[in-house]
C-alpha cells in the first residue's frame, strides 16, 4: 500500500512537489549564474535572489522559459520541466549550509 502512494506522488504532477535539483543547476545554470554574467542572480546570494523570489515561484518559472534579457529561453537546458526549472531556482536562492 505504501508503495502505491509513493507510485501515485511520483505521477502527480510534480511542481507542488519539487526538490532542490542541483544537477540541472550544474548542467544548465552554473555557466551564467555562477559568475553572475550580465547581471544573472549569484546562487546562494541572498540579496541577489530575494527580490526575485518575491516575484513568485511562477513568474520566476516562466522567466527562465521564455527568457529575459540575457538569459535564453530555457536557460541552458534541453528538455527540462517546470519541476527542474523549480528545483534549480530553489538551489540557487538558498543558502549554504
Ligand atoms: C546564458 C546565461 C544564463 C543561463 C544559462 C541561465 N541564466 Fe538565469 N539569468 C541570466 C541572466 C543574465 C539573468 C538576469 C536577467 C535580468 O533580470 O535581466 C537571469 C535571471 C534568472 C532568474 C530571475 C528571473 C526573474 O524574473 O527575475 C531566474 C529564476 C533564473 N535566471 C533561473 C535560471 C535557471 C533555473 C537556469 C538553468 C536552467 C538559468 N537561469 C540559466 C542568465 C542565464
């Protein structure tokens, strides 16, 4: 029975259950945002990131989609879901511990 509520989660779709994904960070994101090219948000900088976050999850989603200024549409990332998207922008606005 378990199982199957894992399997059922796992099939939802996934933005409300979204995790910190730091491998599509790596592949996709790390180029610009590591370095902070042409003004791209540095990951674990919160003064860079909490007036993006106050846009919303959503706007901040859509902006990596369809681009804004330098950022390309989809950032670098081919065949990445909103739940990447989600867990990559959570990655980079926290903190490191
Ligand atoms: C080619 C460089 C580049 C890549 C690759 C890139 N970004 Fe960006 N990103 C930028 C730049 C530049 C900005 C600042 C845009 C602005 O507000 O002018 C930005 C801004 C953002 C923002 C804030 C958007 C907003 O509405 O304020 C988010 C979120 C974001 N990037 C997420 C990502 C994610 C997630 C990835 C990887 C899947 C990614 N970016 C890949 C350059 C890049």
């Amino acid at each position: 029975m378990k199982r199957a509520l894992i399997i059922v989660a796992l099939l939802l779709p996934t933005s409300s259950f979204a995790e910190v994904r730091p491998e599509v960070y790596e592949r996709a994101c790390k180029l610009c945002h590591e370095f902070g090219v042409g003004s791209a948000p540095k990951p674990h900088d919160l003064n860079d990131w909490a007036p993006r976050l106050g846009k919303g999850m959503k706007t901040l989603i859509n902006s990596v989609k369809h681009g804004k200024n330098s950022m390309p549409p989809g950032g670098m990332c081919v065949g990445c879901d909103d739940a990447d998207y989600q867990g990559a922008i959570e990655y980079m606005s926290q903190r490191v511990e």
